[in-house]
C-alpha cells in the first residue's frame, strides 16, 4: 500500500488517468473536479511543470510530501490527518428504518450545498461525477451523505461523510460509510480515507467499522501565484 504515502499521484496515473491534466511527472484534477495535486515524488521542480495548468489566486491541496513550490505559491495552510484503511469490515448493527438512497446528478446541488456548509473546499462542483455517493433525507431534505474520492488501484477513498448538525447522533455516518466500505470491498478494493487528526469522533466512529490508521498524513493547503 506505498501508493497511499502519494495517492493523488497513483489515483491520476491509474483509476482516475482520463482526469489528469499535467505532464508525465506531475498532474492535477481538473479544477471543477477535485483541488489536489499529484507529483512523482522524483521529479525536479513538478508544481512548475503546472504553472500553465493553474490559474493565479486559485487554491490547490497536495496530500503528503510537499515539493519546492515555485516562488509566487504560497502556503495558506496544513491540515494534520490519519490515513486509514479497512482490510476487514466490521458489521455493526443499525436501525432498519433507515433509508439510504443512492444519489444521482439531480441531488447534487444539494450535496455540494450540504457539504461545503460543513466541510468547504474539496467538494466541487463535479466531484461527485467521480464515484458513488449514498445519503440519507429526512423529510425530503439531504442531510448525510458519503461516498468515493480518489481511486487506484485495488484501493478506493471513502470520502465526503458529513452530516448536517442539526442531525448528528443518529447513526447516520456510520450506515453510510459502512455502505460504501462494503461495495469497495465487494469491488475487490481495499477501502481507504483521510480524516482530521483531532477529530476523536469520527476516529472511534471508523475504529468500530475496522478501519485502522495506517499513517499520519498532511494536507498542504497551497495559493496560486503569478
């Protein structure tokens, strides 16, 4: 599992090569599909070899090892995660009067809306082009839901669990991310995903599923220059 010390570099060199844009050395989503960049980790000057394929003031993130960056970017920011993976998933027991629908393009105004009010910058307006993502409506109203980021591989990202605050506590991450664990590993994928290194909830919350940290992992948050 190295690939995972780069995935953004191994996601857009295997599963997801129609999506890069760059070079053979270094490569990114397009930008109203994912913000991440991905390098090979060996090459001399990568986030120069993309100065052509960003646009100044755009904000970018590179996951793990960070490069040189060239001398107008800057960095606004790190965010300290746990990479975890789940080789074995643990069945846990949940209410049946759950209804875990799967989303379509028709729901993703509402997916952008709802994650972005929790979790603002990684969620673009395509992102969900890229896999499948599941949630849950009260109501009528979207109010969780999770799904697939970065693919490689033989390993695919369980990404995108928010639930809106007025209905934490409900079990509801948890349904969903077991969900789309289980058609990862029913795919012959190994499920992965990233999460903040203090958010002591959602860790336990994965704990109980069987996923278990693999590694600490930064999230560079990087701003476009001139």
């Amino acid at each position: 599992m190295l690939e995972l010390d780069n995935p953004t570099w191994y996601a857009l060199t295997s599963t997801h090569k129609p999506f890069g844009i760059g070079t053979s050395k270094a490569k990114r989503y397009p930008a109203n599909v994912l913000p991440f960049v991905g390098f090979d980790t060996d090459a001399a000057d990568p986030l120069g070899m993309l100065q052509h394929e960003t646009r100044p003031g755009e904000v970018i993130y590179i996951i793990g090892e960070l490069p040189k960056l060239p001398p107008s970017w800057v960095i606004l920011g790190e965010i300290e995660g746990d990479q975890m993976v789940c080789e074995k998933l643990i069945a846990v027991k949940y209410e049946d009067n759950i209804e875990l629908l799967k989303l379509a393009e028709p729901d993703i105004p509402e997916m952008y809306a709802l994650i972005n009010s929790v979790q603002p910058g990684f969620f673009k307006e395509d992102t969900a082009k890229i896999g499948a993502y599941y949630g849950i409506r009260v109501e009528g109203r979207l109010v969780a839901m999770a799904g697939e980021r970065l693919k490689m591989t033989g390993l695919s990202e369980v990404s995108a669990v928010c639930t809106h605050p007025d209905h934490t506590g409900k079990g509801y991450a948890g349904q969903l991310v077991s969900l789309v664990a289980k058609q990862m590993i029913n795919q012959g994928k190994i499920p992965f995903l990233h999460v903040v290194s203090s958010n002591d909830r959602a860790i336990k919350l994965y704990e109980r599923l069987g996923f278990v940290k693999r590694r600490s992992i930064t999230f560079w948050k990087i701003k476009v220059g001139n």
